[in-house]
C-alpha cells in the first residue's frame, strides 16, 4: 500500500511465522515500507500470535516500548 511510505513513527511488525492471513513474507514487505519499522517472527504462532504465544509476544512488545 502506498501509505505505508508515509509512516513516521517507530514502528514494530508482528507476525507469527505460521500466520496464513498475513504471512511472513508480506510482514517483511511492509516492513521494508516503512521506514525505520522493525520486524519481530513469533515461532509457533498463526495470526493471533498474541494469543497463540503471549510471552513471546509480550516479550517482543515489551523489547520494543523499552
């Protein structure tokens, strides 16, 4: 998408590496779309990653904000 080029701020990609809705592969698109954006894989985890793996993604999110 085009607006992705827009975003400013920091920014952090979440994508559980067995995710099918958005799969890792489009995860490194956006990442690559936005600037500065960083891109974290969650292991065994489809989209809800939050849910499927929430330490990791706790961890992620925590590493990211900190």
């Amino acid at each position: 998408s085009p607006i992705l080029k827009t975003i400013g701020v920091p920014t952090l990609v979440l994508v559980g590496d067995q995710d099918t809705l958005t799969p890792v592969e489009e995860s490194e698109t956006i990442c690559k779309e936005v600037s500065g954006a960083r891109l974290e894989v969650i292991p065994d985890a489809g989209h809800l990653s939050n849910l499927e793996a929430p330490s990791a993604f706790n961890r992620a999110l925590e590493n990211f904000l900190g």
